[in-house]
C-alpha cells in the first residue's frame, strides 16, 4: 500500500511541475540570480522545452536503428539530433549508413581520430598537481577539463564547416552523426555530450534528451518528459517509463514485456516520489544541459577500489546530480519503447550487469543518502536486503527443513492482487496482449532469479564485462561461438540457483504430503539434480 501511496505522490508531483509552466512567473525578485534566470519564463511552454537529442549505440541491428531514428521525425520541440556510433570499422558503417539514409538533408557526419575522453584524461593529469587536496581544486581542474574538450569539439565543427544558421542558404545542419575508435559506450556518451554542450550553446538550448540506439520515443515522449524538468528549477534530470517494442519476438521477450509492466512503474515511482531517483533510464533520459559541465569528468572517469568503471554509466551519472543538489524524477505517466533481450541467457546478464551497478552506486557514496529523502535511502535498502533475505530463507529451508521468516500464503495472494488491479487502472503501459495470462509466468519469471542475480552481482562487483553482444549480425555470431567456460563463468550461478529452488519444492511438498525422511531425502536429491541438468544443458551447452 505505500508503494501506491508514492506512486500516486509521484505522478501528481510531476503534474504540478508541469502546470509551473504555464503560470506567471512571481513578481518577488529572488536573492538567487542563477535560480532567477532559470525560472524565467518568457516564452510559451513550448519555447522552453525546445531540446536536442543525443542518441548513441555500438554495432546496431540496422533495421531497429532506423526504426529508431524514424520515431524522432515526429517528435515536437526537437531542433537538433545528434548520432554517436561507438566505432570506425567497416562494420561499423552500417550505422553511419542508415544515419544518412534517414536524415539525407540538413545532416553532416564526422570522424573523431580519437575519443574526447582520452583527450580529456590526458588533459586532467597535465591540470592536476600532486599537492592539489580541496575538493575545489579537483572541481576546479575537472572544469577546466571540460572546457577544453568543448573548445576542441568547436573547433572540430568549425573544421568542418558544420553551419546552425537555419537561414543560410540551404538551412543549417539539424543532424550531425559522429562516429570514433570503439572503446565502450561511456566514451561514446562522453564525446556526445560534449558536442551537446557547445551545440546547446550555439541554438540556445537548455535540456537534452539521451538515449540509445535500439530506443523508440513516442510523439509526446521527449515534451513530456522535459517539461517535468523545466517546471522544477532545482531539477537536473529526469527519465521517462518504458515499454517493450519487441514484445512478440519470442516467449522471453514476451515474459519480459510483462515484467516491465509489473515492476518498473511501482519500484521507480517508490524513490521518485521525494524528487530523488536513483535511475535515470539510459533509453529515456533528460538533462538539463547546464548540469552536465560539473559532472561529466568524475563521470568518466569513476574508480572502485582502484578498478575503472564503464557499465553504470546511467545510475552514476544519476548519482553525481544528486550529490550536487539537483533532483531527479521518474516520469512514470510518459512511455518510451525500448527492446528487451531475446533469449534467457541474454535476459540473465543483463540482469547481472545491472545489479553490479545498483550495489556499486548503492554503497560507494553513503553522502548522498545524508543530502535527499529519507525515502530515497529506504527504497535503496528495500532493493539491496529483500533479496538477500529471500536467498538465505530458502537455503535455510532446504538445509534444516525450518522456515526462516515467517510467510503467508495468503498474504502474498492479496499483495499480489491489489497491486495488480492498481497497475492495470493507473499504469499507463497498457501490459502485454493478453497480459492477464503472461502476469504469473513473468513474476516467477522475474523474482525465481532476483536472490541469485542479487548474490552473483555482488560477488563479481567489480566485472567490467557489458555481458552481451550487440545485435548485428557479425556481433550475434560472436556469442554463439563464446567458449564453455565463459559460459559457465557468466551463468553458472543460475544451474546452480535452480538446483536449489529445485531442492526447496521437493522439501515442500514432502512436508505437505507427510512423506517419510528418507523419502523427503531421495526428493530432494532428485529435486536439485533434475532441474540443474535442464537447466544446465540449455544455458551452457546449447
């Protein structure tokens, strides 16, 4: 019940944000100047939440990436796109290719020789000195940093001759795709949002819409979302919900579609509800422009324990707005469609990939709980502890045969059925076709895993691996041939986990049926090795 409690705090939060748009800005002038100049409303609503897109991706499907790319044409309020393919290969020009196939006028495409934020890297250690300890020395060198690179990226479109003014002769460029050496999608975002900061400033724009290659936006997703953030002047972000565009490609997309319908609307509206979320999602993500100089170096350039990070790109960049003081909300009345993982390998790790970077931003920054919500800190210990209590319950049980905590069946029955009547009135995602028969099979399909994922993610915190391929051709034939032992390294921990949920049923039906101990003893060997096997041959050796 408090969940939809938050929930509906949430979206009426964000509606009267919105509303701020079209009232009178107050006559009291604020001691603030920065604040003032932010909540000056001159314009219509439309004026101020005029905006640019920063799209990037790696090796893309070239149909979905030119279904993406086609969805923003009928977007409103989006004077500028920019494209960020994360390399230079030839195999990489199919994305390049279907860039210039989509937006044939008004577009330029540029070569980078090398990613801005090794530029940036190499720049900071020439800034830095050794007796160089206040943190506003350090801000003070990462601003620096940053302003270098946005003079290199000037003098790059100057190079080439990239014109803004619409009123030239043959109007000015409105698509620019730029494509460097592949590193990994951190340095692609970096570059991009570098060129969004000094884009921004030549067509006086103030908030970016980012997001990824395989991403479809809905005509009023980029408007509402920014106007979320433009009625808040304390807001630095924002991202929107999401639904699944790929539903139909197999059972597990299927399953995955009505996980997203289940899950993401309560839990991120849980945080969001005291203006602080703790994800941006990377799909459907808005900045304020003015936010981003500040924190993209300590961005780039995160370390955890003396290891480099480049799989949490959204949660930390979410992390450094609120440890500066800006918000950040959760949109959950605005959709966006993204793609969800074909098969259950690829659902597993990037459910894995995903955990390492909830546990990493969860813990490494204790400050940012002291500086928000007290709800923002209980949500983030709801999503660390519950799991972690549902995997030792289990083992506990199948070890002694004792219940651990107590549980209620029935108690779980009502749960369950409350939240999803609540969900089907007031979830804007309308759920998977026929979503009543999918809503069982993808909680089971979501929470039988949730303990194991949660224990594997933090016992390979510090895996930098992204997990999954892309989905080109050349890219999905790589995973096809990846190595046994690879295999078992990534998803082992899942045989392992349904051997013991395998287990933990057997234990539960002797008990039900008053089976002797040596019968309760025999199920219980079969119970683990039967769905370890299964499991087994088709994770690892299929």
């Amino acid at each position: 019940m408090i969940s939809i409690f938050v929930a509906e705090y949430n979206r009426w939060a964000n509606e009267k944000r919105r509303l701020k748009l079209h009232e009178t800005p107050p006559s009291t002038p604020t001691g603030d100047i920065e604040k003032a100049l932010l909540t000056m409303q001159n314009g219509s609503p439309g004026e101020i939440t005029r905006c640019m897109a920063a799209i990037v991706g790696y090796r893309e499907d070239p149909d979905l990436f030119y279904r993406a790319l086609e969805s923003y044409k009928a977007t409103e309020g989006l004077d500028f796109t920019l494209v960020g393919v994360d390399g230079d290969q030839a195999a990489d020009m199919d994305m390049v290719r279907v860039f210039q196939m989509v937006y044939p006028k008004n577009s330029a495409v540029i070569h980078l020789d090398e990613p801005l934020g090794e530029i940036a890297m190499r720049t900071y250690s020439k800034l830095v000195d050794p007796d160089m300890r206040t943190p506003e020395d350090i801000d003070y060198c990462n601003e620096l940093t940053i302003a270098h690179c946005c003079q290199l990226a000037r003098e790059i479109l100057r190079e080439h001759d990239i014109q803004f003014d619409k009123t030239q002769p043959g109007g000015g460029i409105t698509k620019l795709c730029i494509y460097e050496p592949h590193m990994h999608k951190k340095a692609i975002m970096f570059t991009s949002f570098i060129f969004s900061i000094v884009i921004s400033e030549v067509l006086d724009i103030e908030f970016m819409w980012s997001s990824d290659s395989d991403t479809i936006v809905l005509p009023d997703s980029l408007q509402k979302t920014i106007a979320t953030v433009a009625g808040d002047e304390n807001a630095g972000g924002a991202s929107s919900g999401l639904v699944v565009h790929n539903e139909h490609d197999t059972l597990w997309t299927k399953l995955g579609s009505a996980v997203y319908w289940c899950e993401l609307y309560l839990t991120r509206s849980t945080s969001a509800s005291s203006g602080t979320s703790d994800c941006q999602s990377g799909p459907s993500t808005v900045f304020r422009i003015s936010a981003l100089p500040g924190i993209l170096y300590c961005w780039y350039t995160q370390k955890v324990m003396g290891k480099r990070m480049i799989v949490n790109e959204d949660r930390h960049l979410t992390t450094n707005l609120l440890l500066r003081g800006w918000t950040v909300t959760y949109v959950s009345d605005t959709l966006t469609a993204t793609d969800t993982p074909t098969t259950l390998s690829r659902w597993l790790l990037q459910q894995v990939r995903w955990g390492r970077a909830t546990h990493i931003e969860t813990f490494q920054q204790p400050k940012v709980y002291l500086l928000n919500h007290p709800v923002f800190f209980w949500a983030a210990m709801k999503r660390e502890i519950g799991p972690l209590i549902v995997f030792f319950s289990i083992l506990y049980y199948l070890i002694t045969g004792h219940p651990f905590v107590y549980f209620c069946w029935w108690d779980l029955v009502f749960r369950a059925g409350y939240t999803i009547i609540y969900n089907w009135l007031r979830n804007p995602d309308r759920g998977p076709t026929n979503g009543f028969a999918w809503i069982i099979p993808a909680l089971l399909f979501y929470n039988l895993p949730l303990p194991a994922i949660q224990i594997w993610s933090m016992a390979t915190v510090l895996e930098g691996g992204w997990g999954t391929t892309m989905r080109s051709n050349g890219e999905m034939s790589k995973q096809s041939q990846s190595q046994l032992w690879k295999r078992w390294h990534d998803l082992g921990f899942f045989v392992l986990w349904m051997g013991v949920i395998g287990g933990t049923c057997a234990r539960i039906a002797g008990g039900l049926l008053s089976w002797s101990d040596i019968a309760i003893f025999r199920a219980l060997w079969v119970g683990i090795l039967v769905p370890s096997v299964i499991t087994f041959y088709a994770l690892i050796l299929s």
